[in-house]
C-alpha cells in the first residue's frame, strides 16, 4: 500500500501530494487550490483519482485481493472456491491448494438505507466436511455457518490461500 501519492486535480490541474498515514485504499481530500476546492476520491491501489461528489458517489462493494487476482465483488450473495475444471463457487480462486474446497464460503453485499454496503462473509461446510479447514478471518476461526461482517484490510485464509478484502 502505497505512503502517499502525487495526484493531478481533474477539475483545475492543481499538482497535489496526498499522504496516506493509515494505508487505505482510498481517500477523499479536497483540492488545496483555493478558486478549486473540488472533491477528489483518490484510489491507492489503482492509481485512480476522479471527482467525486459525496452525494452522488455510490458506496463501493469492494474487491478480493489473491496474488495477481483481483475480484471484484457484486451485490447480493456470491459463493466463492478454488477454481478448476469442475468447480462449482461463483467466484472461482485459481489456485493449486488442495485445502480450499470448490465451494468454502459465501459473501453478501448488503446496501443499507445510508447507501452504504455491508460485506458480510460465511462460512459454508456442513456436518459431512466439517474435517475442511475453517474460514479464518484476521487468524480467527469461524465456525461452520458463521457469519461476520469484514473490514477494509480484513485477511481470508481459505484452505492454505489468503485473500484480502479491500472496500473502494
């Protein structure tokens, strides 16, 4: 995650170095130059910097992070798993670990009323592969069909694969 990044305002062209002590993945400021003032949402992780109006940006539903993977997540229930030629989750993981099944867990995007989005993630075995590796959540356990509601930065460990959910 990227310290600080040097922006261009897409509304006067102001030059602006914008300092991210808390390592988000993205930040509102607004442009120093005083005839301009415009609202900027400023994205660390894809380089991106547009105008953006709290009113009428919508939340964000978020990504996974897996390597070179990034998967971006809809709204309503997704189930997610290893990738292969008989795999069966909506959001199939391309990799060779043995330990993350076909089908280990859901997500939900739930828009609340405030137009904001709860990531809620949970974890799918059953009584018959209850010996699956548990979901694991920031190295804490879920048991068979919990439920939690992840935070930017949270880390899925999913068989041996860790994941990281990253909100936008």
């Amino acid at each position: 995650m990227l310290k600080s990044r040097n922006i261009t305002c897409p509304k006067c062209g102001a030059m602006i170095e914008v300092g991210n002590p808390n390592l988000v993945a993205v930040r509102d400021i607004n442009c120093p130059n005083p005839k301009c003032k415009a609202l900027l949402h400023v994205n660390f992780d894809e380089g991106e910097t547009v105008l953006a109006e709290k009113k009428d940006r919508k939340a964000s539903l978020g990504i996974l992070v897996c390597n070179s993977q990034r998967i971006a997540l809809q709204e309503g229930k997704s189930t997610i798993g290893r990738k292969d030629s008989k795999h069966t989750a909506s959001i199939g993981i391309e990799t060779t670990d043995k330990a993350m099944s076909r089908l280990h867990c859901q997500v939900e995007n739930i828009r609340l009323k405030s137009g904001k989005v709860k990531t809620v993630l949970s974890d799918l075995r059953t009584s018959e592969k209850i010996e699956q590796k548990p979901v694991m959540v920031n190295d804490e356990p879920l048991s068979a069909f919990d439920q939690i509601v992840l935070d930017d930065g949270d880390y899925i460990k999913l068989g041996d694969t860790v994941l990281r959910y990253r909100q936008q």
